[in-house]
C-alpha cells in the first residue's frame, strides 16, 4: 500500500525513484521552481532536495503532510532545520556519498596547480612550448593544511596517505581524530606551517567569510588555497588582493560568491575575467560531489538512511 507522495525537486538517481517508488507515488519534478514548489508540496509525505531552493518556512507552513527531507549531498543551510524538526518533520543529509568525489576533485585541483598542469597545457594549444617556467612541485614532504574535518575534510585526508605529507587539521567541533600524518591543529598553525590549505566547512555564520585578508596575510608559506565547500566562505576579493601581495601562490575554486553568470554585475564580471587570466588559478562549476559514483552513493546513502539501514565504515570511533 502506497504511504503518500514523495516530490522529488532535484536531479535524483533512477536507482532511488524504483526504491522509493515501491512505497510512496513519486512526483519526479527536477526542475521544479520556489513559486511550483509550494503549489506542489501540501499533499507530500517526502520532498528529495539538493542546492537549489530555498526550504524555508513559507514552505514548511503549507507542507502539512510532510514526514521527511531528505537532502541529496551535503549542506543544509537553504532547509529550515529547527523549524522542521518543531514540526515533526525529520532531515536528512547524505554527505557520505559524494565526500570521496570532493576529496579526489580537490587532490585534483591541487596537483594540477602544483606542477602547473592546466595552465602548461593552455600554453600547448596556443602554440608555446615552455619547460623552465612550468617547473611542478612535488606533494612529498609538504604540509596540508585542512579547514573542517567532517565527511570531506576526512576523505581528503586519507587520500593524501600515499604522499608522504603531513596534514594538520583544524575543526572546531571535533577532537581526537589525529593519528599519525594527521595531526589536530588550530587555524593559527595551519596558516603558519601549511604549503596548501583546502576548506571543507559547512556555510554557517561562523565560516561565512573565514578565508579573507586577514587570514592570508597571516600565512608564511604562501599557500595554494582549494575552496570545494562553499563559496561564500571564501571572499573573492581578497583572494585577488592576496594573490597580487604575493600571501598566496595559487587556488582552486569549484565554488564562488555567486554560481549563476547570467546574474553578474559589471564588477564580479570583471573580477572574474581577472581571475580566469590567471595561471595560478582554476576554476570549475561547483562540480567536486558530482562523479557518476557520487550521483548513485548519495542516493543509496538517503535510501539506506530513511530505512535505518545506513552504516559507515569511516563515522568515528
């Protein structure tokens, strides 16, 4: 017997709509706008989100059937939490199926901008053949610094093991994860110490802006910076100030201030055209936590968590 309907309001794997689809009538709807959404949500039972819309409180109030969110990936500062959970109404994320796609993504970025891999291979296609000013640097011996050590920040960690590097991790909610090349730090030792830096924190009002001037200017290694987080942890004009002054010596951003080009004013279009020209920076569409196995993981994980049967073989001790 079907339980109600579960709208489904983002790109979601097949292999969750046939699980989900043996109990509940599914209303599959990717595209769905703010405005359809809440014409839509009075009559669900369960609503499948990613990053897209806001699940705010005009939502909640008409979603009177509501049994269950369940995001897909990590994230959940666009959902009113407190007010669902006033409300009966669970949260679930699943930032355990796409936190090994970020962790490679952003041991990606950071080995291309290491030994300048994409801007090399820029300069092949335009003809030039460069070998002494595109002189790599390798991993082994360097200190990583990471900023946020939850599903990602972990999963980036254990796939720098085989480099021979040493990793100090900062997270201000957690305690006694460091064992071995991990060793637990405060922010100030990792801007001290730290080659390169990646951000792996939640968007909250205390990470919101966390990577800005002062920050960089207070590192000694001029770093390479990766932000595959969330991008308004990071402040773009700063990044631009500090890259000029010479506090940092690359970045890799999958994530910006703002993530839709058609809304740019004239001055984040201009600092992008600035930031693109750059060798020492790569840029791409917010696409870390989006591989194939990712799309499927996350799915599999809201699935096996809505059904109790979620384990994690790397949830802490």
């Amino acid at each position: 017997m079907q339980q109600g309907t579960v709208l489904i309001s983002a790109p979601c794997h097949h292999w969750l709509l046939e699980k989900l689809g043996a109990t509940y009538n599914i209303e599959d709807r990717p595209e769905i706008s703010y405005a359809e959404l809440l014409e839509a949500i009075p009559p669900a039972a369960g609503l499948v989100v990613s990053t897209r819309l806001p699940i705010n409180a005009s939502v909640l109030q008409r979603a009177a059937n509501l049994k269950w969110i369940a995001r897909l990936g990590s994230g959940l500062e666009l959902i009113d939490v407190p007010l669902a959970e006033s409300m009966g109404i669970r949260v679930i994320s699943s930032p355990e199926g796409n936190r090994n796609a970020v962790a490679e993504h952003a041991l990606g970025m950071m080995l291309s901008l290491l030994n300048k891999l994409h801007s090399a291979a820029q300069e092949v296609r335009e003809g030039k053949w460069i070998r002494a000013a595109n002189r790599g640097a390798e991993l082994r011996g360097k200190t990583v610094g990471i900023i946020g050590y939850g599903n990602t920040g972990s999963a980036f960690a254990r796939l720098l093991q085989p480099f021979g590097v040493t990793v100090l991790a900062y997270d201000k909610y957690r305690f006694g994860f460091g064992s071995g090349y991990i060793k637990e730090a405060q922010a100030e030792q990792i801007q001290r110490y730290a080659d390169v830096i990646s951000w792996h924190v939640p968007l909250t009002q205390e990470t919101r802006y966390m990577a800005n001037s002062s920050f960089f200017k207070s590192c000694k290694h001029k770093p390479v910076i990766l932000n595959t987080s969330r991008g308004q942890v990071l402040k773009l004009n700063d990044l631009k100030l500090a890259l000029e002054a010479g506090y940092i010596s690359a970045a890799g951003l999958d994530v910006l201030e703002n993530e839709k080009p058609e809304t740019w004013t004239g001055p984040e279009m201009e600092m992008m055209q600035w930031l693109l020209a750059q060798p020492n920076i790569l840029i791409t569409p917010h696409i870390a936590g989006y591989s194939h196995e990712a799309h499927l993981r996350m799915a599999q994980v809201v699935f096996e968590k809505l059904t109790g049967s979620f384990t994690d073989p790397f949830a802490p001790k």
